[in-house]
C-alpha cells in the first residue's frame, strides 16, 4: 500500500489508506483512543477503537508516546469538524521510533526552554502554521516579480565592501585577505539591473547588531529588488503592490494556518494598494504634536516613533524623504533641496516596524565618488561599484524587505525570533 499525505486524504474518503505520521497528542479511555497525527502537511485525528483492532493494536495505540514516529493504516472518513473535513478510523499501528519522554509537552514552557529546543519547538502547531506562511510569502515573492518580468540573480554572501556601514558587519578571513558576510546585496544587485533590467534577489543577510528587540535578528533573510530605469515614485508603487500581493497571496492559501495563529483577517483583507505617504518633516512634526519631545529633525526614529506614525493607519505608510546624513552614501539626493535624499522606508501597522527600506540610487559618478569619501569608505574596494556610474549609468531604484519582520506582521506573532527555523540572536547560536 502506497503512503499518502495528509492533505490528501479528502481525496481518499472511503478508502483504507497508510500514512507515516508522529504523535503530537493523544486522549483515551478504555475502550477508545484519539490520536492526534501529524505529518509535516497537516493535522488529523485517528480514533482507534478496541473491538475493531483488537487486544493487542489497541494497546499499542493506548501506549504510545508523544512524537513517536509511526506508520497507521487507517480507512478515511469524513469528519466536517476537522480542518481536512476527514478523520482516521485506525486498522494498525506500527511502531517506527517509540519516543519516551519528549521535552515540550502541552504544558506551558518559557521561551529560553523553548528556544534551547527549537529543533522540536518547530513541531509545535504554532511554528508550523508561522513556517507555512513563510513558505508562502516566498513562493508569492518569486510569482510576483516573475510575473513582472524580473529576473532572480543572487548576490554573493562573502563581500569586500559594505553597502549598510561598517560598524555591523562580520569579519572573517578569505585566505591572506580580509572579508565580510553580506549586509544586503544591493550593489552586486546594482551591477546585475545594469545587466538584465529588473532583478530581485531572496538570500541570508547578516548584522552584528548588538539589538535585543523583537524585531532584530543577527541574520536574516532579504528580498532585494533592482530596478532600471525605475525613479523613486514609481519604486514605491511597485512596493506597494508587492506587499499587497503577498498578503492577499497568504489570505488565499493559508486560511487554516492564518486561523490556528488566531489572527484578526479583517486587519490583513484591507492591505491593498495605494499605500499612504508621509514625508519626514511631517513626520517629524506630527511626532512633536503628540508630544514626542525626545526627537529632533535630524534624528533616526526609534520604534515606539515609528509606532506613534503607524498607528495612524490601518495600512503600511510610507515614510519618505528622510535627511541625508542618517541614510546610506549611495542615495540620490532630492533634485530641489540637498538635505534631504529620495528614500523611503515602509512601515508595518500594528506596531511591527519597518518592513522595507529603499531608495534612489546616485547614478554620477563625481557624486558618487564624492559620498564615498564622505562616508570614509575604502575607495579601492568600490571600484568596480564606481564603474557602474562611468559605462551607461541610468536612473535606478530598489528596495529590500526584510522577510521575518514581514512574516511576523502577517502571522500576527510577536517576536521575530518565531519567524526563522533556526534564529540567530545576541547571545544565541544554539541550536
Ligand atoms: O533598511 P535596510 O538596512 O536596507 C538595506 O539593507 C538596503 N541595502 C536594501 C536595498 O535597498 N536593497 O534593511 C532592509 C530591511 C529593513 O527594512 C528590515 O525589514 C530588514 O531589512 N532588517 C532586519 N530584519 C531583521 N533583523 C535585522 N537586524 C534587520 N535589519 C534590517
Ligand atoms: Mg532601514
């Protein structure tokens, strides 16, 4: 008999069918046993009934440990309370790996226990349904931009010279010279738009923030799109219905993961494109009238100020414009004032912060050479970066999300440590 999965069962009503399965639970009395299943593509109960299986099944069943490993031949029925519609009426049970005494019960357990367990915390129906809608965003990613004509070009993680400063960066030894892991691969990202038009890129990135938050993560992942011949109004709309097909993408096809994490829908159904905008001054100002003292123009927002400007909106805002001195060397100043350049960060509601960053890129080469001494960067190592200003330089855009700050807003999980299988935090390299 062939194994099927558990997402295939509704195809299977009626049938008696094998599955390879662990035991996430079970409830019995003497003459009945629930078992609850799972399989990686989903949940189902198997009911297992002494005087149909007999003594000895029946007693196995009854003894089994939670997460033991197990193959059941079991014949389908429908059940409209479950979340597959069908439930298991169990025939046999064989044993693969008896697991006694697994860690993570159903009791409640601290977050250290459970971040020292993430290798079975991952188990859990919670991470199942957070890693599910990651998966999803991904998949919604790479069907957006596809569908829009980019192309994926993946940038090196082992780099020479850093787009984001360099005070966060990792350092390592690449034979008798000196490397970095990547920040963002934007520049690389920059050379292959110069090449193919419109690019996107989906890879790990990495910063030796010393940020505890819960938006902070020492290595995450970033979506990174680049784009020719692309101003920074029109970056914004494609950001916009990036985001807003990313979401609709999640509600479409993880109602069953979205409704396990308890998550208010009608705050995710109203994320659609136009997205409103909201420039730094009035920012700034609108901060002041609410009584943010501790803020100047001039200065980064912290999140509670980013907080304060999101609340405002039952959709993400953008903030643009922002003063050039707090920003990356590489942004395209505003044609009518030099103080501020043409930027813009994408704000999350619901309190989940900055979900993008991106901007206008300077594309003259004078100008360009000119930041790169302001920002003391090492000239030798740009100058490849420089020759994309001196051979064709075009007007260009692009931005990067940050994906497990994205699936944090989406899941409505509070941390983003729950976002990523194996997080990479201060003070956390285990497991
Ligand atoms: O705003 P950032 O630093 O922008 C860049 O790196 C640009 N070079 C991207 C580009 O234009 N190609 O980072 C982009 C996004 C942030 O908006 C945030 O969502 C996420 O990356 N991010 C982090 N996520 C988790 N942990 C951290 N430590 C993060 N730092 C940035
Ligand atoms: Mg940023």
């Amino acid at each position: 008999m062939k194994t099927i999965m558990i997402h295939e069962m509704p195809d299977h009503v009626g049938e008696t069918v094998r599955i390879g399965a662990w035991l996430s639970n079970k409830r019995s009395s003497g003459k009945i046993a629930f078992l609850q299943l799972r399989d990686g593509s989903g949940f189902v109960q198997g009911v297992v009934v002494k005087e149909v299986v007999g003594e000895e099944v029946f007693s196995k069943a009854k003894s089994l440990h939670q997460e033991s490993s197990l193959y059941v031949t079991a014949e389908v029925t429908e059940d409209e309370r479950s979340s597959f519609g069908v439930e298991l009426q169990v025939k046999d049970v064989e044993i693969i790996n008896d697991a006694v005494d697994y860690p993570i019960t159903p009791k409640e357990h601290g977050t250290e226990f459970l971040m020292d367990h993430r290798h079975l915390w991952l188990r859990s129906r919670k991470q199942h349904a957070v890693m599910k809608i990651r998966d999803e965003i991904i998949r919604s990613t790479y069907e957006f931009f596809h569908m829009n004509g980019f192309v994926k070009i993946d940038p090196p993680i082992l780099t020479g010279s850093s787009p984001e400063g360099t005070t966060e960066l990792f350092h390592t030894k690449y034979f008798d010279e000196d490397a970095y892991l990547s920040q963002s691969g934007q520049l690389y990202m920059e050379a292959a738009a110069m090449a193919l038009g419109k690019v996107f890129s989906f890879g790990p990135t990495f910063r030796a923030e010393k940020s505890k938050t819960r938006r902070h993560l020492i290595e995450f992942w970033m979506i990174e799109p680049e784009m020719a011949f692309v101003q920074h109004e029109e970056s914004l709309e494609i950001q916009e219905q990036y985001v807003s097909h990313i979401v609709q993408s999640v509600l479409q096809n993880c109602p069953l993961e979205l409704e396990r994490l308890g998550r208010d829908l009608s705050k995710l159904e109203k994320i659609q494109a136009p997205f409103p905008r909201i420039t730094y001054d009035d920012a700034i100002k609108f901060l002041h009238e609410k009584g943010f003292d501790d803020i100047e123009w001039g200065d980064d927002f912290g999140a509670p100020h980013e907080t304060a400007i999101a609340e405002n909106f039952d959709m993400p805002v953008f903030i643009t414009h922002y003063p050039k001195d707090i920003k990356s060397f590489y942004m395209q100043p505003h044609p009518d004032r030099d103080d501020v350049v043409l930027c813009a960060d994408l704000i999350a509601p619901e309190g989940y912060g900055e979900i993008i960053g991106g901007s206008e890129r300077i594309y003259d080469y004078e100008l360009m050479k000119q930041r790169i001494q302001d920002h003391n960067l090492d000239e030798a190592a740009y100058e490849w970066y420089l020759d994309l200003c001196k051979y064709g330089a075009v007007p260009h855009s692009g931005f990067g999300l940050g994906l497990e700050r994205t699936v944090a807003w989406i899941s409505g999980v509070e941390h983003v440590r729950e976002t990523i299988p194996f997080p990479r935090l201060l003070n956390r390299l285990y497991p």
